[in-house]
C-alpha cells in the first residue's frame, strides 16, 4: 500500500527553499557596523544561511525616545541582506523594552508573586497585562508597516513572545482576537 506524500506550500511564498538561517541582531553592534556587520554577511555566506529574523530585540534602537524613531540602521540592514540573497523575517521588537518605559511607566514590569516588581534589565520582563504596554506596543509594530508592504525583500514576521503586541493589533484589526483571522497565524517565526 502506498502513502500519497502532501507537498505543502513554502512558508515563504517568493522563497520556496528551506529556510536557513536564525535570529540577527545587528542593532547590538551599531558602532561597529562596518567590520561586524560585513564579517556576519561573510560568515552567513560561508554557512549557505538564506534567511534572518531581525528587530525582535531592537525596541531601544528604533525608539530611542518616546515617540521618536530610528529606521536609518534598519534600512540599512535590510539593504545589506538583500545584497548577499538573504531574506529577511522582521519581527517585532517587544521583546525587550526601552530604559525610558520602564522609567517613565513602572507598572510595564512584571510583579512576582509576592508583590516586587522585578528591574530593568531582562528580556521579557513585562507585565503583558498592562494597559500602558499593550499601548506602546502597538506604535512598535506600526510604523514600519507601510515601508515594508512594497519592499520585496522584507518578509514579515513575529515572535511568539510578543503576544501582548499581537493580541492588541490583531484585535484593532479584526475586532476580536481570533489569528485564524490574522496574518500572524501564518507567522514564519
């Protein structure tokens, strides 16, 4: 008896390889693009890596201050990968927020069991719960939407960490907060 095989449609439909790649976070090495940025670009050459999430911790460095963002970096970053055939999957940067929120909003950190709001400092140390995070998640996630809808090489993507960020714009699309609805149900990362 033979077993009919299911060919299913790549995740990435302009890419119908199989991705290889990982998670990049050149927003670390600002300073020092020049050389660490064209070694990582040698280097994923080197390993055949045809595809990289950015921007899933980059928060700070496209809002570095409240309400004031930053794509020059970003642009520039996508450019590059472009440039060595790499695609790239853009995520949402929520998962490590800003000094100045927690600064300026304390009730977006976490509070353990017994009441103490944990520091500054860690990934993921939000209250997803929070009013004031669910808001300035949203902004997060907003502006590069419209930039990235008609560049070719930007796939969009999102961390399943980010569920506060998804959850809020999901709803505000749709109206609930069911993703068989949304474009983030077909999330490549």
């Amino acid at each position: 008896m033979s077993r009919q095989i299911v060919r299913h449609a790549p995740i990435v439909r302009s890419f119908p390889h199989i991705l290889h790649g990982g998670d990049y976070n050149p927003d670390q090495w600002l300073r020092w693009k020049d050389t660490i940025w064209k070694e990582d670009m040698r280097l994923a050459r080197l390993a055949g890596i045809n595809t990289l999430s950015v921007g899933i911790f980059s928060w700070t460095a496209l809002e570095p201050e409240e309400g004031k963002y930053r794509f020059d970096w970003l642009d520039e970053v996508m450019d590059m990968l472009a440039e060595n055939e790499i695609v790239a999957v853009l995520a949402t940067p929520s998962g490590a927020r800003p000094t100045w929120m927690s600064q300026r909003y304390p009730e977006v950190l976490r509070v353990t069991n017994d009441r103490r709001r944990i520091l500054h400092g860690a990934r993921h140390n939000h209250c997803l719960t929070s009013p004031v995070y669910r808001e300035k998640t949203l902004p997060s996630t907003r502006p590069w939407r419209s930039d990235t809808a008609t560049t070719p090489h930007w796939e969009s993507g999102t961390s399943p960490t980010n569920t506060a960020a998804n959850a809020t714009a999901i709803c505000a699309r749709n109206g609930s907060v069911d993703i068989s609805k949304s474009d983030t149900a077909r999330s490549t990362h």
